[in-house]
C-alpha cells in the first residue's frame, strides 16, 4: 500500500477556482491532506480554500518558490504532490495515476497534461533544449515544467528551493541528482486561464537565470571526501562539502576517526553520508551520477572505488592547481570550525592539487587556475 499524500497548493488571488480544486484534490482516496499556501492574496483565496476543507498556510513572501517551500515544510507527509490552484476544466480521474507511479527508486511523478490553448512555449523554447544539453537524462520528458508533480521530499533539501517560478525544475533536479528515478505519466487534459505576455516573459527570465546558475554547480558530479582525521576534512574540505550540499548533490564522506561535528552541521542534508574509512574503497556513484571526485590527504592509503564513471582525484596539500571559490558554503564550514573549537575565520578559497582527471595522472602545475564552483 503506498503511503499517503499531502497535497499543497500556492495561491495568490485564485478565489474563482481554488474551492474547485480543493474539493477535487481531497476525493481522491490517496490524499491524507490539502494544504494551501496563499501567498499574499488580496482576494477571498483563504476563506474559500478553508471553507471548501483545506488547512490553510500564510506566505507573505512574493514568489512561487517560497510558496512551495512553506507548503513542503508544513505538510504532514514526505509524499508531497504539487498542484496549480488555477485550474479550470480538468480530469479528476487522472491525478490518481501519479500516484499509482509510484514504485522504489523513484523520487518525483511528473503530471503531463494538454490544453488545447496552450503551445507550451516555455517548454518548447526553453526548458526542454536546456534539459538536453545540461542534463541529458532528462531531455525526453513531455512536460519538464509542469506546475503538477507527485515527489518524496525525503530526497531533497527542500528548505534549500529557489523562490521564484523556476522551483519546480528546481525539486526536479534536486530529485534527480539524488539519485532518484523522475517518472512521468499522462494526467489528460487541463484548461488553465490565459496567461498574458508579460506573465511568460517574467517566468522565461526566472527560469533562464536559474539553468544559467546550474552550469558551474556539477550537480550530478558526485564528491567522495577521505581523510583520516575528521578535523582534516573539515579544515580542508568542508566548504566543497557545503556549496555541493546546498546545491542538491551527493556527498560521501569517509573518515578513519571521529564525524561528530560533521553529521552535527550536514546530518540535516539527505544527499550527505558519512562512513569509515575503510568502506570507501567500495563507493558505489549514484544512478544518475556523471563523475566521481575524489579529495583526499595526500598519501592516504585508501584505494579509489573502480567507480564507472569518469574519476577525478583532488588532494588537499600540495602544489595548488585548483582554487575554488566559497559563496553558499562559508556559514556552513565556519560551524563545522567551530564544533571542533578551530579557528572561525573561513578563507574564501579551498586549494587542491588535482592528482588525476578523468582517471588518468595529471601533470603536475605550477601555477593556479579557478573554477567558479567545485
């Protein structure tokens, strides 16, 4: 039997349609739940979505991202389906195949659906070209942008979503680099309102700067961090370990002692894991893993996992020939710092030395070069 729904829905002056939609989402047997999240409304949005038997949450916060944020983070079940608060015509029947898709591994059902009135520019001219050059696992989805899915937010930092228009590529993404299965099926035909110009023009530029702001992150570069000492790690590598966290990609961390004051800081991450030392040799890459790279203490002696994919070794002493910047991550390895009672004035680099590229030994550099993100 699967488990239950918490069904959310954002909504900003949707009074006409809202009870419709409610009562639908609360037939269908699979639902435990209807939360709406009114997202600023200056309409009667609220007291019709409670009327019709929703629970309904406050957003005062403009943008669709951080609607959905506050409806994930108060649901009362990891199985989360998004769904538009302005539908019109629509096909009751179909929403219950989303989540009769779900099956293990998988971590998000997208709902495909077709309205006669819609050429789905966006999805035509934007979102599915950039889908197939960046992450080409996804490039056959039908409806990549859909405003209705069904996903586990136990896979995600959903705390960590974008706040505007793109968050729902963002769950998917965060879902697929995870290592999760994003499914799709057929939810039939739905009339939304007429949106204006202006209305795909703001969402066409929120979008756009967020696959733009995906390019340097590496999300489906998987990192493996080994060293003896977890005072080591921390010192050398924490702030990669964060800015890949909080981006949405997997972490692995193998230490021959302590982790204490890591698991304290990133525990709260589902992409982040920590083991012995001993196991790391054994380190399996996620399904939709592309690349593995691999810091380590110089010397270590640890073998490097016959991954599968392309292998990259970076270690932490050395020559430096790889100067990564830190943004997000700095907050994050100042407290991880300050748990082992070290210092917590945090560089705004990590050097390392890369030791191999693609598997194969790098020569060594005399100078530096650097990249925008780990």
């Amino acid at each position: 039997m699967h488990a239950p729904i918490s069904v959310i829905i954002p909504a900003r002056n949707e009074a006409e349609t809202i009870a419709q939609v409610v009562a639908t989402m609360q037939d269908l047997p699979c639902v435990a739940e209807v939360v709406v999240i009114d997202n600023g409304s200056t309409d009667a949005t609220a007291a019709r979505a409670q009327a019709a038997g929703a629970r309904v949450i406050a957003e005062a916060r403009p943008g669709m991202g951080n609607a959905v944020r506050s409806g994930v983070a108060a649901a009362a079940h990891d199985w989360v389906m998004k769904v538009d608060a302005d539908l019109g015509r629509f096909e009751t029947a179909f929403f219950a195949r989303m989540a009769k898709a779900r099956a293990p591994g998988v971590g998000l059902v997208k709902g495909a659906w077709n309205d006669p009135h819609d050429p789905m520019p966006m999805t035509r001219l934007l979102v599915a070209p950039a889908l197939r050059l960046m992450f080409p696992a996804l490039g056959d989805l039908r409806a990549p942008n859909t405003g209705i899915y069904l996903f586990d937010r136990s896979w995600i930092a959903h705390g960590r979503l974008t706040w505007n228009y793109a968050v729902d590529i963002d769950v998917m993404l965060r879902i697929h680099a995870a290592g999760a299965e994003v499914a799709e099926v057929d939810i039939g035909r739905i009339v939304h309102d007429m949106r204006n110009p202006d209305h795909y023009g703001r969402m066409a530029q929120e979008i756009l700067a967020f696959f733009l702001s995906q390019q340097p992150l590496g999300l489906l570069e998987e990192v493996v961090v080994m060293a003896e000492t977890e005072a080591g790690a921390v010192r050398h590598a924490s702030g990669v370990i964060a800015e890949k966290l909080i981006a949405g990609a997997r972490v692995s961390v193998y230490l021959r002692e302590g982790g204490a004051a890591l698991d304290a800081v990133f525990g709260g991450f589902p992409t982040y894991r920590r083991a012995p030392l001993d196991e790391g040799a054994k380190h399996v890459p996620h399904a939709n893993a592309v690349r593995l790279r691999i810091i380590r203490a110089p010397g270590l002696d640890c073998a490097v996992p016959a991954a599968g994919v392309p292998v990259e070794v970076w270690e932490t002493a050395g020559v430096a020939d790889v100067s990564v910047p830190l943004e997000a991550g700095v907050a994050l390895k100042r407290a991880a710092l300050e748990r082992l009672g070290l210092s917590g004035v945090v560089p705004p680099r990590e050097l390392f030395c890369v030791v191999t590229d693609g598997g194969e030994p790098r020569p060594r550099m005399t100078g530096s070069r650097a990249l925008r993100r780990p």
